[in-house]
C-alpha cells in the first residue's frame, strides 16, 4: 500500500470513529426495490457502513434542520446479503417477506390538559410494544404515521407525568417520543414509514421528512406528497401520504388531489398504507354510537375505484379494527393502538353499519394497546395471512385469517 492511500485510509477510519451514533442504525425501503440504511449522530462526520465486506462512507443528509442531530443514510446496492454500521448488523430486505408488524400512533400525548403518563410503562406502553413486536423477528415492518405527541409544556398539575419532557419537533423529543422505546424495532427488520397528521405541515413535519422519509430531503413541507410503490417480493405497498386529510369534511380540493393520486396507481396484489383509514370506524359524539371516516379518502376511491388493491392499513384512530364489507371494497385494516392514549371504547362489531353504501360484514374492533403481526401461509385456495392483534406482552387478543379481501375474526379472553 502506497503511502498517500494508508495515509487516506488513517484520515476515513479516524472520521468514522468520531462519529457517535445517537439511534440504532435501520433500514427503510423506498421506491421501487430501493433500501436505505440510515442512523442519527452527534455531528456532522458520518460513520461507515461495511456491505458484502467493502467498507463504505455513509453521506450526511444535508442541511440539517435547526434543533436536530445529523442523520447519515447509505443507498444500499440491489442484493446485498450483509451490511453492518460500526459492529451492528442490518437486516436487509428478504425475497418475499412472511412475517410482518404493523404498529402505529405510538408517541405520548401531551397536548394542553390532555395528559398521558409518560413515565409509566403502563399507560405509554410503547417500549413494550415495539420489544414484543422486535422479538418474533419478523421480515418487515410498517409504521402507520404519528410518531410525535408531545406538542405542549407539561401542566404544573401533571408534572409527575410529563415533568421535564422535551417538546415540540426537534431532536430532543424525537429521541425520547419515538427512536428511544423504538430502539429494538428500528433493528429488527427493514421499515416502511408513513406519514400521520402529527406530521403534517403545522406539527412535526421536519422531523419526520428528515429522519424517516426516504426521498431527498428538501428542508421544505409540502401538504400532499406523491404516492410511491416499495416492491417487497411479489407484494407491493402503495404508500399514500394521508397526513392533510380533514377527516369529517368532505373537502373538494382534498377529494380532487386524493382522486388524481388514486387514479395514478397501476398496482398488482397491493397493499395500500396510509394514515387515515378509507373505511374507518371511531366513537360517535358524546359517548353515542359510531362514526365513520374519512369523508374525502371514501369520495375519492369512489370516484376511482383502484384495481389491484387487496388490502388498506391504517392507523389515525386509537384502537384496533378490522373492517370487511360485503363486496367491492378491500379489507381496511386500523392499527393505531401502538402506545398513544387509546380511543373511548367501541362495540366489538359494527356489522351492518354503511359506509358509502356498502355494509360491513365481519368486523372486529378492540381498544386495546398493541401490535398488528400478519404471518403468510398456504391453503388450497392460495396465500392467506393468520392475522393477530398482539398485546404489550405478546399474547394473542384477537386472530383473524384473512384472504382475498376476506376475513373472519375471534377474540381471545384477557
């Protein structure tokens, strides 16, 4: 080795053992087959990343927003089998992914007097969750949208709550409302991320575009972004940014801008994740019944109707649903019971309620914290997933199976 390439190597191993790194090193999927590895520091010097034993520099997402860590990423090249980031080894997408998390709503609310415990494991189980979740090694995971709760000061009444928590969309709550409890999950398998509404262009929107979207970072928001497809296998995930959507109000500019994006997509065997639910279910005013959402998400996808969409993961409201129809619509599955205060209790079945004149025929809904795992198996008819609602410790509270659009669920006593 001459002496000008052992003096540059000295020079890259010196600056990648500056770099301390602040989060678990992950892997997000992005369009098409594309994944990216990526992991907060404390400056502006990213560590390497070994792939397939070459050793690479990760590059800084640049610039970095005021209030928050450096975060480097590395595009990682199509059929890569091993890729590690100062000793932690990544888990890189597989061929056709069989064991899959869905969690979502998973920061700690705190917003005015709104108050939830923060300290206690019990009340914001998150950690729990995402451990559980982490520790049945699944090949995939897909993050609903909402990551960030803490949005106001901790009240002088709650300060046993909240006392002393970070705020607002910046490093320091990021690191506490979703990387730290999340820390397990981040490495147990490649990630998918959506988009909430407390990510909107009002909340924590820099956070999120900076550290979890995996386009180029333009330190601007934007209230609607383009759907993209990440191909897992033989399935595709459209990933539909929901995050603006007026839920109750039949918006013609929203239901015109969700009707062209729908009407853009030419997908096979899809599955669709967004934030808000198409054919939601939440409580009604005042303690009385139900009520159905999201106005323009439904009018949109009637004015469309999509093929090859076989399935729609949601989270937006806090509680766990499965709501299957009649015919003509996918499942429409909810998954926003990840850790944040949960909704005020549901019946377990909405069946017979319509939804843009279509009846619901075998739902199942719990209010219950916890985590979606989706495991793939085979049947005379075909694939078919073995649903569970899993619960902070792992136990199964609900199993469905779910095939060709079609579910049948049973609830497990507690």
């Amino acid at each position: 080795m001459t002496l000008r390439l052992s003096f540059a190597f000295a020079l890259f191993a010196a600056a990648s053992m500056q770099a301390r790194m602040l989060t678990r090193p992950w892997v997000e999927l992005g369009e098409g087959r594309q994944a990216i590895a990526r992991v907060v520091v404390d400056s502006e010097t990213c560590p390497a990343i070994t792939v397939d034993g070459a050793r690479r520099r990760m590059s800084l997402r640049r610039p970095v927003p005021d209030g928050f860590k450096p975060a480097c990423e590395f595009a990682l090249p199509a059929g890569a089998a091993a890729a590690r980031i100062e000793g932690n080894r990544l888990h890189l997408p597989g061929a056709d992914p069989a064991s899959i998390i869905v969690i979502g709503d998973t920061g700690c609310r705190i917003k005015g007097e709104a108050v939830q415990d923060c300290n206690d494991m019990s009340k914001w189980p998150l950690k729990s969750v995402a451990d559980n979740a982490a520790s049945v090694h699944p090949d995939l995971i897909i993050h609903v949208g909402d990551y960030l709760y803490r949005e106001t000061a901790c009240p002088l009444t709650a300060q046993e709550e909240c006392g002393g928590t970070p705020i607002g969309d910046n490093w320091e709550t990021w690191h506490v409302d979703f990387f730290a409890p999340a820390a397990k999950l981040l490495a147990a398998a490649p990630l998918a991320f959506s988009r909430g509404n407390h990510e909107d262009c009002r909340r924590a929107w820099r956070g999120y575009f900076y550290y979890l979207d995996p386009r180029p970072w333009r330190n601007a928001c934007a209230d609607y972004t383009h759907p993209y497809v990440i191909r897992v296998g033989t399935r595709q995930l459209v990933m539909l940014d929901s995050s603006a959507t007026q839920e109750d109000v039949l918006d013609a500019e929203q239901v015109a801008e969700f009707t062209s994006e729908l009407g853009s997509l030419h997908v096979e065997h899809a599955w669709l994740v967004d934030h808000h639910p198409f054919w939601g279910i939440k409580p009604g005013t005042l303690g009385k019944g139900v009520k159905p959402l999201s106005a323009p998400l439904e009018a949109a996808w009637a004015k469309t109707t999509p093929a090859g969409i076989e399935m729609i993961l949601s989270g937006h409201v806090h509680m766990f649903s499965v709501i299957p129809f009649d015919s003509g619509r996918p499942l429409q599955i909810v998954a926003g019971d990840g850790g944040t205060a949960l909704s005020a209790k549901v019946p377990e079945s909405v069946d017979g309620t319509l939804i843009q004149g279509n009846a619901v025929h075998g739902s199942q809904l719990r209010v219950d914290f916890g985590y979606i795992w989706l495991r793939k198996s085979t049947s005379a008819s075909g694939s078919m997933w073995d649903l569970r609602l899993q619960s902070t410790e792992g136990a199964a509270i609900v199993e469905c199976s779910v095939a060709h659009g079609h579910s049948v669920c049973g609830s497990e006593d507690k």
